[in-house]
C-alpha cells in the first residue's frame, strides 16, 4: 500500500487546499497520509521550500503547487 505525504507549511493558503484534497482523495481510497512542515527541518526546506505544497508517494515527489486529482488517483492505484 502507498503513502502520501504533503510537505507544507504554516500560513500556506496553497498547502492548507491541498491537504483538504489529499485528505479527500486518500479517504477514499484507504491510503494513509501525513503532514510534513518543511520549516521544522532545513533539509526539508532546502529541497522542497520552494515548491510548497509538494505531494510525494512513498517518499517520492509526484507533484507540487496543486494536487492534480486523476494522476493522483491514478498513482495511488498502482
């Protein structure tokens, strides 16, 4: 089974929308999920800071600045 992270951060209009729809999506379909504040580690700030929302799979970057829905559901599948 998948796990979905969404790397965000406090005061993130983008990332609170995107964890409204990973929480969605994965309740749907019964995959675990989790919020990451890159701001609470600098590695994570450094990779990913600038492209907040960043949504990754298994530990693996899918997508960042919007969830898109059907690829989404699409990976979660396989």
């Amino acid at each position: 089974m998948h796990e979905v992270t969404v790397m965000s951060r406090e005061g993130c209009h983008a990332c609170d929308d995107a964890i409204v729809e990973v929480r969605r999506i994965c309740d749907e379909l019964g995959v675990p999920w989790s919020v990451s504040d890159v701001d609470a580690d600098a590695e994570l700030r450094a990779e990913y800071g600038d492209q907040v929302p960043v949504i990754l799979i298994d530990g693996v970057e899918h997508g960042f600045w919007k969830v898109e829905e059907e690829r989404l559901r699409r990976a979660l599948r396989n």
